[in-house]
C-alpha cells in the first residue's frame, strides 16, 4: 500500500487540520478558544468544524453558559486514531523526499 493513500482528505485544509492539532492536545476546546487560535472568521470555523464532525471526528457538545450559548468540541476516539495516521503519513512522506 502506497503511504499516500494514508494521507485522509478530511484534513487536507489548513483550518481542519489546525481545529484537530488544538484538539490532538487538549482535552476540549470551545468554539472563541478556536476561533482565536486559528485567527479565522466564524463562518469559516463552523463550515470546517461542520466538515469534521460530519465524519465523526470531532463531538459537538453545545450548552449555556449562564445565558450565553457556548459551542465545546473534542476529538473521537476516530479521530484521534485517524489523526494520528494522517500525521505519520504525511512523516513517511517526507523521509521518502529527503
């Protein structure tokens, strides 16, 4: 099997890949805390975040907070194992360049 068919399209945008990178390294993170991390609008935001929670790689859990709503994500179990394959893909790759 050829290591580029490793490589998983879902994270192929520098946003979907960055959402999972902050989630990769903390346990949850909410929808201004991405937002801010990222530098990105909240229509863009939400359409990658809506593109990843579609495969079922991240969890979408929204609730109130006082009377604010806030939006919490967290990467699945799926997506960590798909995640963590992307990235050495993606090594592979590299060392095969070198």
């Amino acid at each position: 099997m050829s290591i580029i068919n490793n490589i998983n399209k879902a994270f192929d945008h520098r946003i979907r890949l960055g959402i999972m990178s902050i989630l990769m390294v903390n346990e949850f993170a909410d929808f201004k805390m991405l937002k801010e991390l990222l530098s990105v609008t909240d229509g863009n935001l939400a359409s990658h975040a809506k593109a990843l929670e579609k495969v079922e790689y991240i969890k979408v859990e929204k609730q109130f907070i006082g009377r604010k709503p806030n939006t919490r994500y967290s990467a699945t179990k799926l997506g960590k194992v798909e995640f963590k394959k992307h990235i050495e893909a993606l090594e592979q790759l590299i060392k095969k360049s070198e």
